[in-house]
C-alpha cells in the first residue's frame, strides 16, 4: 500500500494545478506578475505522526493526499537524508537542496530540499484531494 503524505497547497494556484493535473509537486510565488520556483524546501507531514501544520498555513488553501512509492518514502524517510533544522550546521532551506528537512518539534513533518523533489516526484502514485476525514484529522 502507497505510502500518504499531506499537503496544504493555496486555492486557485499555479501549484495545486500542477499538483491535480500533472502528478508533481512545485512550488512558486508570484514575483513582479511572474511565477517563480521557489529554491526552498517543499513541506509534507503524515497523518500518523503528531505533527499538524497550524491555520496560518492551512487557511485559504486545499489539503492533497500525495501517495508514494516505497521508495519515494525511502527518501523522506531515511536518516541518512536527514538535516535537523536546530543542527548547528543547517544552512537555511535553500542550503540544504539535497536533504530531508526535519525538525524535533514537528514530528512527521518533512521539507523535500528543491534538488530532491524530482526524485520525489519520479516515485509519486497519486495526488489527490483529500477526503472530508482527512481534513477533520489535519
């Protein structure tokens, strides 16, 4: 059984377009009317972790079910991929391209580094809208 991670992606926007239509994970801003691909970490969680993004980051945007590979899970998963946000040498997102980003206070929480996400997107199953049930427990 794939493995499903969470994600609250804006309403209306460039990424949750990609994310429905295309399979993929991105991320953008809008800079001076153009889209931009953000260089920073892409954040995931799990349902069966403690962690829960906060209604800052969930307000005005719809919550994805991202299903994975074993492999794909391999990647977020393994503590070899892992740099911890309080580590004395995190670098910032942006520093850390090719690395998992966890942090001890959000357990289940995952920033895929911008060098990371292809291979991440290469062991996608399915991107979908989440259920009614999914939303109550995020």
């Amino acid at each position: 059984m794939p493995v499903a991670y969470y994600r609250w992606i804006r309403t209306g926007s460039a990424d949750l377009l990609l994310a429905m239509d295309k399979q993929q994970l991105r991320s953008h801003r809008l800079k001076d009317g153009q889209l931009e691909e953000l260089r920073t970490a892409l954040w995931v969680f799990r349902m069966d972790k403690n962690y829960r993004p906060g209604g800052g980051i969930s307000a005005d945007r719809e919550l994805v079910k991202i299903s994975l590979t074993a492999e794909g899970e391999a990647i977020l998963e393994s503590p070899e991929n892992h740099i911890d946000f309080e580590d004395e040498k995190f670098n910032g997102e942006a520093g850390h391209a090719m690395q998992i980003i966890v942090k001890s206070n959000e357990p289940g929480a995952r920033g895929i580094g911008a060098g990371l996400l292809e291979f991440v997107n290469a062991r996608v199953v399915k991107i979908e809208m989440a259920t009614d049930a999914d939303k109550r427990k995020a």
